[in-house]
C-alpha cells in the first residue's frame, strides 16, 4: 500500500482529474492528491506559495501537456530551470502519443511519458511504480 507519498496532478480538464482520481484511489487509497489546473498554479504549489493548497513530501508530478496559460512544456522548462525545483520526479500524462511531443518531455528529464487512452486498464502499474519511488524515497525505517 502507498503511503506518505503526494501525487501534485496538473490537468485542466475535470474529466480527465477525475478520472485519474478515481484510478489512483482504487490502487491506493491513502496517496495525498493536490490538483493544479495549469501549470502556473503548480508552480505556485511546488514554491510553497499557493494560499490553499500544499504538497507533503515525498511527492511527484503527474502533467498533462495541453493546458491553458502555461502549459506541460512550459512547465517543464520552468521546473528544470529552477535549481530548487529541478529535481522535480515529474510523469507525463497526456493525450498526444506524438513522437516530437515524447521525446520533447524526455529531454527535459521526464520519468515516464503515458497516454490517457492507454493508462486506464493499466493504473495497478502506475500504482506499482508510485509504490517503487516512495520505497527508493523514504527512509528506512
């Protein structure tokens, strides 16, 4: 089971949170979700500087790449270019199963790159690997 371990989703679309929600809860009930409906409010939340919502640590990103007023790319330049944020572990989940689109989020450092309509069937793996990174993040205990 997941635990201690903040998933900051970026995703414009409600639909698509929701269902992301709903994904993630059947596989782990107790992972902390923070929503940002584009990529500047994320900023805002990675900085600490959001009045109402925060991340506890460890966390990951889970980004959609087409969002308004700053999107996926955008983001994700922002982050790497920021020395406090740019060890961000950030999961690309997006529609486009666009090659240029794929290998533009793995030059900036991406940890995996998934496309919504192949991710519902397949959550027990997001799952296992959320599970992986905040194993190989937290302390032994």
């Amino acid at each position: 089971m997941i635990r201690e371990l903040s998933v900051l989703i970026v995703e414009d679309d409600d639909v698509a949170a929701e269902s992301i929600t709903r994904g993630l809860r059947k596989v782990a009930p107790d992972i902390h979700l923070v929503y940002a409906e584009n990529g500047q409010i994320a900023i805002d939340i990675l900085k600490k500087q959001h009045p109402t919502r925060a991340l506890k640590t460890p966390y990951l990103v889970l980004l959609d790449l087409n969002m308004p007023i700053m999107n996926g790319f955008e983001f994700l330049e922002y982050i790497r270019d920021d020395e406090a944020l740019q060890d961000t572990v950030i999961f690309i989940l997006t529609t486009s199963n666009d090659d240029n689109d794929r290998s533009r989020a793995y030059d900036n450092n991406v940890a995996g790159y998934m496309v919504k309509s192949s991710v519902g069937p397949q959550f027990a793996k997001l799952a296992a690997l959320l599970h992986a990174y905040k194993n190989a993040v937290e302390p032994n205990r």
